[in-house]
C-alpha cells in the first residue's frame, strides 16, 4: 500500500478551509519563496479544531510566515482572542497582514517582528496555547522559552516534530535540534504528550 495515497486520501477526505485560506496558499506558491513553509490543510484544520475545541483567550505563534496557520488557529478562537505572532521577515509580514484585514478573525493577530527568543523575553502573562514552526535549530530553545508562559492545562503544538523522517538518523544540526526536543518533552516531567505521525509529524504537549 502506498503511504502517499493514504496521505491525498485523508486530505480528499477532510472539509475545506475557506476560500481565503485557498487564495492565500496559491499566492504564496506564486509570489514568495519557500512555500513549502506552509502548514498546509490537513495541520491547518487540525489546529482549526483543536483552537475550537481549547477556546484559548491567548495564543503564541512562533513562526508565522505568511499567516495560513495563524488564520487557522483563529478561527477556531473566541472573538476577542489573541494570536501574539513572531515572525523575522518583513515581506512575509506585509503579505500575511494583507490577508488579516480581509479575514474575519484577522482582528485577533498581531504580528511582531524580530527574532522570536527576544520577543518571549519581552512578554507578559501566560498562554493558553502555543504552536511552535519556525527555525529547528532552535525548537528546544523555544520549547524551553515557553513552558514557564503556558498556562496549567495549556497547549503545546510542534509542527515538523518529524521533520521528513530525518529525526530517525540525525545528522545535520536541524535534525539533531528537532530530534533533542521530541526526547525532551517524552521526559519531561512538566507535562504529557502524544507524538503524531501526521504530515511531517505534530508533538501535542499539555502542561501539568
């Protein structure tokens, strides 16, 4: 049986996002680099459901691109919730920023700019939810960053947590990073998790 196959299936399989959401997967295709940076349907829908389920009042994204998961996570939010958004490139900002003022749900994401670790250091209160996809280098950087700012019962979502299977024979840097973190959380006394093998994959982290 070809894994590929299962893989369109559940995609076929599993309602579609919203036009928007359509518009702005083809204009990052067509306009930005690096699209495969996208979270794409089936993680997109994910966190759809699991904001919707969680109703997190304050949400924070590590790794925003060009919005499609903040938008996703958003829409699942109660309406005067808030996507705190870090982010390090400024074109990826303007051309996220121009879907959130089209959206319904744009109103709950702000966008910060500047290196994701500084901007932690520099924020308040707790958070009910946090999805981590940006540099992998760095996931346990961020991992670490974050705990202290989840709240009890908070959310922890890591996407690429397989990171293209390479977390089975690590080697580059990025691998060894993302491998390092998966290890870390299983041990983690702080919290539970369950270890997805979705997409390329998605580590579901819930903090004690």
């Amino acid at each position: 049986m070809d894994l590929n196959y299962l893989d369109d299936y559940c995609i076929e399989t599993t309602q579609s996002e919203p036009d928007l959401l359509i518009e702005l997967v083809d204009k990052t295709y067509s306009d930005m680099g690096y699209p495969n940076k996208l979270s794409g349907k089936i993680i997109g829908r994910t966190l759809k459901i699991l904001a919707t389920i969680k109703q997190p009042k304050r949400v924070l994204e590590i790794g925003m691109f060009t919005g499609y998961s903040a938008l996703s996570i958003a829409e699942g939010m109660p309406d005067d919730g808030e996507i705190i958004c870090c982010e390090t490139n400024p074109r990826a900002i303007k051309f996220a920023q121009s879907f959130f003022d089209r959206s319904p749900h744009g109103h709950k994401i702000k966008p910060i700019f500047g290196p994701a670790l500084e901007t932690i250091q520099n924020l308040e209160g707790l958070f009910d939810l946090v999805f981590i996809d940006a540099d992998k280098r760095n996931y346990l950087n961020y991992y670490q960053a974050v705990v202290p700012l989840v709240s009890k019962g908070g959310l922890i979502i890591i996407d690429n947590s397989l990171w293209q299977g390479r977390v089975l024979d690590p080697k580059e840097n990025s691998d060894l990073a993302v491998n390092e973190l998966n290890r870390v959380i299983a041990q983690d006394s702080r919290v539970e998790n369950v270890h997805l093998n979705v997409r390329d994959g998605l580590n579901l982290v819930v903090k004690h």
